[in-house]
C-alpha cells in the first residue's frame, strides 16, 4: 500500500504523488513514515526531507524551510514555508552558500544577537539545500 504525499510551499506544488517511504525532518528528530501509520501532526525543521517513491527507486531529497506535517490515512500533507527539489539545486551554488553563511556565522559572534539568529537561520537553509543537492558535510 503507498502513502500520498504533498509537498506544498507558499508559490508552488513540490511534491504531489505516492512513494512507499518518507523521511520527515521533525524538530525533534527524524521520523520515518509508511504505510499504516498512527495520525500525527508536528512541526518540521529546516533540514531535508527524502521521499522513495517505490521499491526501485532511489530516494528523492527535498530541501524544506521549516513547516508542519500531517499524517493522516496514509496521506501525508506537508506545508512549508519553502521547498525545493535537490535535484534542482546547483550543488557547486549551494556548496558556495554553506561556505558563505558558515563564515557569516563565525563572523556574527560580536555581532547583536538577532544578527547571530538571522545568521544560524541562513546558515540552515544552506545546508538543508547543500545537503538535498547531493552535498557532504564534513565532520
């Protein structure tokens, strides 16, 4: 049995088709979701998201800017505040903002506070964008 999964952002439909798996990036961690599922609502992180539409199919990464997820009668509808396929993205662009928004991160410790908050934001969205393209983070 496959889960109907949307992914819809404020301008666009990202993702609206069935997959038999998904990987929701929750602010309290990750949860996998399948087929049968209990009912759950919670909020989700700036982090990626990935999807696997079918057995044989690799998984799809997508790119999300923090939202909710509802999981409802093996539909999962997920609203964000953005959202953006991985393999959209330009990995060597997306690599170039992490590298960015990690300096800007480093260099916002003298900063006011709301300029280190706006910083870690930034700093998330690059990498859940860096990441979906495809991209390692060094550890």
């Amino acid at each position: 049995m496959a889960l109907t999964v949307r992914v819809v952002s404020p301008d666009k439909i990202v993702w609206d088709a069935t997959a038999q798996e998904v990987i929701l990036p929750s602010t309290t961690g990750q949860l996998g979701i399948l087929s049968g599922h209990a009912p759950l609502l919670t909020a989700l992180d700036t982090a990626v998201m990935r999807v696997r539409p079918s057995q044989n199919q690799p998984w799809v990464a997508i790119a999300l800017m923090g939202g909710f997820a509802e999981v409802e009668n093996d539909e999962v509808t997920i609203l964000v505040n953005g959202a953006e396929r991985g393999d959209t993205i330009n990995l060597d662009a997306a690599r170039t903002a992490y590298r960015e928004a990690e300096a800007r991160v480093n260099q916002s410790q003298n900063a006011t506070r709301q300029e280190q908050i706006q910083a870690t934001l930034a700093l998330k969205r690059a990498r859940a964008r860096f990441q979906a393209a495809g991209g390692m983070l060094q550890a």
